[in-house]
C-alpha cells in the first residue's frame, strides 16, 4: 500500500514538472501566436501599445484628414498628408465626368503611380501606419500606391481607414493587400461621420494607447 502511495506521489509529480516545462516552453517561444496588442517584426515583438504611430492620409476635399487630425491626436501620432505633386483640380469632384484625371487613373493600369512630394522623414522608425484615403471609384486612389512604393512598409503594421460616400473599405483593402503582400495589415474600417469617442474606441479595439 505505502510503496503503492509512493508511486503514485512520484507520477504527480512528474506530471506537475512536466506541466511546468510545457509552460515554461510556451512562455519562451509564444508558440510562435501573435497576441492581440503586438506584432512581430525582425523577429522582435513590439507591443502596440508603445508603438510610434504614423497617421498618413491622402485627402480630396477634406472629410478623411478631419478623422486623421482627431486620430493623431488621440494616438499621440505623427499627422502627414500624402501630396501630389500635381494637384487633383476640382474639376475631379464631377465622378461622374470621365474624362477627368481622377476617373483616368482609377480605370487606367492598377500600375499608375501618380507622382508624389516625398517630404516624410524616417518612415521606418513608425511601428504602426493609420492609412487614411477617401474611397475613389469603389478603390484608394493611385497616389495611395504611390505613397507605398516610396517608402518601404515591410512587415509593419498598416491599418486602412476611410471615408466616402457609401462604399465600403473591403474593395480598397483587398486590393492594397494583394498588391503589397510584405505588409501586416491590420483589418480597417470606414470612419465617416464617428466621433472623436467613437474614434478613441476604434483605436483602443486595435491595441493602440490613446491619450
Ligand atoms: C473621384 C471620386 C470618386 C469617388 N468614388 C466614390 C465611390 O466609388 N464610392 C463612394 O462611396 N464615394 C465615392 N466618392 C466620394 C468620396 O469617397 C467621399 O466624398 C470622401 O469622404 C471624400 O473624402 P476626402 O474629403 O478626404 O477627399 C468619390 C469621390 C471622388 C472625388
């Protein structure tokens, strides 16, 4: 009986060590799981929380920069217009004239990279892009692309966001995501008309410190 107790006490025990041991090895690795708040990138993990966030936004006629003004303030972030060299004239707000250079770029070769003025300095020390457009035929506008191919976003975490008419942003994201596979991107949404509260939920949801 007494050496029968004894075994039994020795298999809890190695169950309890090996229980252990599967802790300790799963706190050390991660089990290679992102958790939600972080992200990965050149193998460190960066918590969102501490991340240096950059708000770039292309905006027309103003409704997107209005939400990246309050999303900057809020996440402590760093505000940059994305600019055409040339600007759109408001001849472009007519979407329904398709002779106009907006309607050209958005149904002419998905590779269209309208020029842009490269004025944002140490793109790579953000850890985390808010990317604001206005929706633009179903689609980002070019100058988006544009803004994308001139500095490097590799393995960053990149939110979309946008505003329009009625359109959603599953369209645009998918086709930005598709087109640059090395990004992590991060599921976005449409911010039209939410407050600067709803705003600050919208971030938190995303694992960002806001003010
Ligand atoms: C050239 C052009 C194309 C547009 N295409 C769409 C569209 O496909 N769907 C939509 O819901 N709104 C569309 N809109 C409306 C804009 O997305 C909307 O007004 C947006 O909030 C404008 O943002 P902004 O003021 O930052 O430029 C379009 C506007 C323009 C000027």
């Amino acid at each position: 009986m007494a050496t029968g107790n004894i075994q039994w006490n020795n298999m809890i025990r190695l169950k309890h060590s090996l229980y252990l041991l599967f802790l300790l090895l799963t706190a050390l690795t991660g089990c290679g799981i992102e958790q939600p708040g972080t992200s990965q990138e050149n193998g460190q993990e960066t918590q969102l929380e501490d991340a240096k966030v950059l708000v770039a936004c292309f905006s027309f006629t103003g409704t997107t920069k209005t939400a990246a003004t309050t999303l900057s303030g809020l996440s402590n972030g760093t505000l940059y217009l994305i600019e055409p060299e040339m600007p759109y004239g408001s001849e472009n707000s007519n979407y329904y004239d398709q002779s106009t250079r907006a309607y050209q770029e958005q149904y002419g070769p998905a590779s269209a990279r309208p020029a842009i003025k490269k004025t944002l300095d140490n793109a790579d020390s953000y850890d985390i892009v808010l990317l604001g457009f206005p929706i633009w035929y179903g689609k980002a506008p070019r100058v988006v692309f544009s803004f994308l191919d001139a500095y490097s976003f590799k393995g960053k975490s990149v939110i979309p966001f946008i505003t329009s008419g009625s359109t959603g942003i599953s369209s645009a994201a998918s086709e930005l995501k598709s087109t640059y596979k090395d990004i992590n991107w991060k599921t976005g949404d449409r911010l039209n008309g939410k407050s600067s509260e709803q705003l600050k939920t919208w971030l938190e949801s995303l694992g960002i410190k806001v003010k």
